[in-house]
C-alpha cells in the first residue's frame, strides 16, 4: 500500500512494461499448450496484485490477452475437432482453455471493480469503457462454454457480473459503440452484441447438446449476432427473459407475467430467415466460405446443429405427456451392441454390464434421474441405453438428450424414451443390384409405445442407413418386407430410421 501512496513501481516482473515484453518474448512459439499456461499464470499474478496502477493493470491484462490469442484459438480448433480426442488430450485441453478464460474473465472484472470504485487513475480508462466490458462479456462466454462442455454447474456470479455490465453500459450509454475486440478480428462488435451472443446461445437449451453441437450452435449464433435485439419491453418475437435486478439464467418469456423496468428481453426473431437460408445451402452438402466456425466441419453437423436452433427458435417446449413424481428402480445397459444382448437375438449376454439407477420421475416418453459423481464419466448426450424398469418382463430403448452436474458434481440426467419394448433381429438386403447394406446385420426393432403412429421404427448402426435400399427381417415367425421412410435421429451409436413395413408371405418373397 506505501508504495502505491509514494508512487514506486510494485515488485512484479509485469510491473515494468519493457520487462513485460521480454517475458512474452520467452514464451515458447510452438508450444501453445505450453505457452498459455504460463499465460495463465501472469495473468492470475497480475489480477491478483493489488499494487499495480490501475491503468498499467489493464494494459498489461490486455497485453496478455492479446499475446494468449492465437493460442487460444489453435488449441480451441483442436478441442472441438470433428473426429473424437482421446480422453487424455480432451482433457488436457480442457484443463488449459478453462482455466485460461476464467482467469480473463476474472482479471478484466478486476480492472472493472477498481474502475467503478473510481481509483486514481480510472480517467485514463473512461475511453476504454466499450472495450473493456466487451472483453469481459467474450471471456465470460468462453468460461460459461468450457463449463458446459463437461455439463458442469454453472457459477452464478457469471449472471450477477453480467447485469452489472449490462445496467453500467446502459448508464454510460456505450451499449451499441462499435469497438474492434481483438487485433486478429477486423469484424466489429460491441457490448450489446456480445451480450446477445451470450444470452442468446446459452438460452436455446445447451445442456441437450453434445459438445461439438454447443460449439457449432454457439458459433452459428455468433455469424448472425447482429441480427439478436434487446430490449426493455416485451414483444411477441421475445424469446428470453433476463433480470438485471436477479440476474440468472436466461429463461423463456412469458408474456403474461409481471414484467419491471429492470428486465431485459431477447429476441432472436431475425436469426431465424438467416438460419434458413444457411439450411438451403447445407442441404446441397456445402458449407459457406465465410461461415466461420472455428473448424473444418461436413456440411451434414452444420446442418443438424443449424436445424436444432431453428427448431429451437420457432417452436415452443412442450412436454407431451405428463411426468410422474415417483422413484423407480431401472437396470439400464449402456449402448447400442449391450441393449442388442439384452434381446432375444442370439448373441451372448454379459449379465456384470447390468447397473441399476433411482428414477425420481418417469413418463411415457421420458424419465429424469441423479447419478453419483464417480462410475459416470462416460455418459454423454445421445447414448443409447437399455431399460428395464422393476416389475418388466421386456427391454425398451432410451436416448440421453440432457446432462447437467450440480455442485456435489452429481449428473443429472434426462432421457427420451424412444420405446418401451424392443426386439433383436437380423437384416438382409432385398434383391441383388447395386447392393450396399451388408447382410446379416443385427438391430433393434422398435415396438410401438402407445398413443404412437404404428409403423417400423429400427435402430442400426450408425452411418449404416442406406437411402432407398429396402431390407427383409424375421420377427415373431413372420417375415416382413422394410421400405426405409426416413433417417429420424443420428445418436452416438446408432441411426433410428423409420421404415414402412409390409408383411409378407413365402410366395412374395
């Protein structure tokens, strides 16, 4: 404290901006890994000391900031690559990109505290004010991300920063100023649209995506951030509510509650005719030039990540049937080849891949459950699994289509039941020509579930489905002839595609 009364630099290699300079000059050019924890590091040591100037503080955090962002970007390209990281790499990655945008986030709202409590030297930063708040919405978004890739919980002082930020821009009417956020990005931005990308992306049900889909739904939402709004009155394209006062969560609008001078809405109307025409061109497997995403990508992701928000922005939730607030005991097996032994189609079953979970609530359609922190890793958003609830002669099928871990780390799981009764059978291509479906392979027969259209639903292996390729399969002593209608769902480790089924006699055959 004496030394900043008397004005002598602290003792700190950053404290020095020559000194600071040949420190990032050390860093290791080749080593991204390597060199943005280090940056990690100074930036954590820099945040956290309190003698530093405040306008040196905030050059120095932007310095580091800037020089950590090719890093940055190279290790996120490979942490959400198509093709699956082993659980070492993935981890890793994790590790270091996580810890390096919380410590961004917090360094900035550091130098945001200090500037707010107008400590000498905030004049120098009044100019500043767009672009340092800007940051902090960036870094925050990246936190949130790397949280919910994991299904982690999310920090609620994300949402009370964030009402902070938004109510101060307001005030200081530097919401919509233009600022150019990073030296290697010529596209502008400002505070208002960093905070709809946030708001907008993590509001359209994340934790019912698969890592890579977060990511290309997140970066989606940013290519057409500008066409976001908020604003202080309700309309009937609103979409999500946020509450400067009790800042949580992002959550649907609904029009007939009460509503108070300090609540903001989204609308993400505009998004939706921009989403539709990238869908045009998705469908011609091409993805656009400057569509940017981070990655090289199929045009077919893409195309299901952009079908997902345009789903999401034009139709309400609905639950379809009613939940049940009652505790169930269910063997569940996981993945499609585990479920197959599970029936009656021939193949060796490995009774020790039985667990058994504690439903707390279960409908026709779908059951929610918590499961302990440990044993659990390797669930994922679209597992399949096996189900037998206690009481049940046969096996129905589930997908897993939400994930979230609490503050215990307990994962808490949603599930789609797709139906209640399944059968293994065999499959062979019908006729000879042209022939792509490899016979005599096994997949599950899904029944019916009531209330539902009767028809052939079938779940193979995944990238098996072959377009207007018909099969022919034995169930129950009758044979049946399949005429594939649609590819319904793309899970982890299978495709469920609807066939039209027409049964047959010797003779037809």
């Amino acid at each position: 404290m004496l030394s900043r009364l008397l004005g002598k630099k602290p003792d700190h290699p950053m404290a020095d901006m020559k000194s600071a300079l040949a420190l990032l000059d050390d860093l290791p050019k080749n080593d991204s890994i390597k060199s943005l924890m280090e940056l990690t590091d100074w930036m954590e040591s820099v945040a956290g000391n309190s003698e530093f100037k405040l306008e040196h503080q905030f050059a120095v955090v932007r310095m580091l900031d800037e020089a950590a962002y090719a890093h940055a970007r190279k290790l996120s390209r490979g942490y959400f690559a198509a093709q699956e990281l082993s659980k070492f790499q993935e981890n890793r990655l994790w590790l270091v990109l996580g810890g390096w945008y919380r410590n961004v986030f917090n360094a900035y709202f550091v130098v945001f505290n200090r500037y707010g409590e107008g400590e000498k030297g905030s004049a120098s930063i009044k100019g500043s004010e767009p672009l340092l708040a800007a940051r902090i919405v960036r870094a925050m978004t990246a936190s949130l991300k790397f949280s919910c890739v994991h299904y982690g919980p999310v920090d609620n002082n994300i949402w009370i920063c964030l009402g902070r930020l938004y109510r101060h821009a307001e005030r200081g009417q530097y919401l919509d100023t233009p600022v150019s956020l990073y030296t290697a990005l010529p596209r502008s931005t400002s505070v208002k649209l960093e905070v709809g990308h946030l708001l907008g992306w993590y509001g359209c049900g994340v934790s019912s995506l698969s890592p890579l889909a977060m990511h290309l739904t997140e970066r989606i939402i940013a290519q057409y951030v500008d066409t976001v709004d908020i604003s202080a009155q309700p309309d009937e394209h609103s979409l999500f509510g946020f509450d400067l006062n009790l800042p949580t969560l992002p959550h649907r609008v609904n029009i007939d509650a009460t509503i108070h001078p300090q609540m903001r809405f989204v609308s993400m109307d505009g998004m939706r005719a921009k989403i539709e025409s990238l869908l045009k061109v998705l469908q011609k497997n091409i993805v656009p030039d400057d569509l940017i995403l981070g990655g090289d990508y199929e045009a077919e992701l893409v195309r299901e990540a952009a079908g997902y928000l345009l789903k999401y922005l034009t139709e309400l939730p609905q639950r379809r049937f009613l939940r049940r607030e009652i505790q169930i005991k269910t063997k569940i097996v996981s993945g499609f080849s585990r479920t197959l032994e599970c029936t009656d189609v021939g193949l060796n079953f490995n009774a020790n891949q039985i667990v058994e979970w504690q439903l707390e609530n279960i409908s026709s359609s779908g059951f929610y459950t918590v499961l302990p922190q440990h044993g659990n890793e390797s669930i994922r958003i679209g597992h399949l699994l096996g189900v037998q609830p206690g009481g049940v002669k046969h096996w129905g099928v589930a997908v897993i289509r939400r994930l979230m871990r609490d503050d215990a780390n307990n994962l808490h799981v949603g599930a789609e039941i797709l139906s209640n009764q399944v059968s293994g059978v065999t499959l062979r291509q019908s006729g000879g020509g042209g022939a792509r479906f490899e016979d005599g392979q096994t997949a599950l027969w899904l029944h019916p579930r009531f209330g539902d259209e009767p028809g052939g639903l079938i779940c193979l292996l995944v990238n098996s489905y072959v377009p207007n390729c018909s099969l022919l399969t034995e169930l129950n002593g009758k044979k049946f002839l399949l005429i594939p209608h649609a590819l319904k769902q793309k899970n982890l480790d299978c495709d469920l595609v609807e066939f039209r089924t027409i049964e047959q006699d010797e003779s037809e055959e």
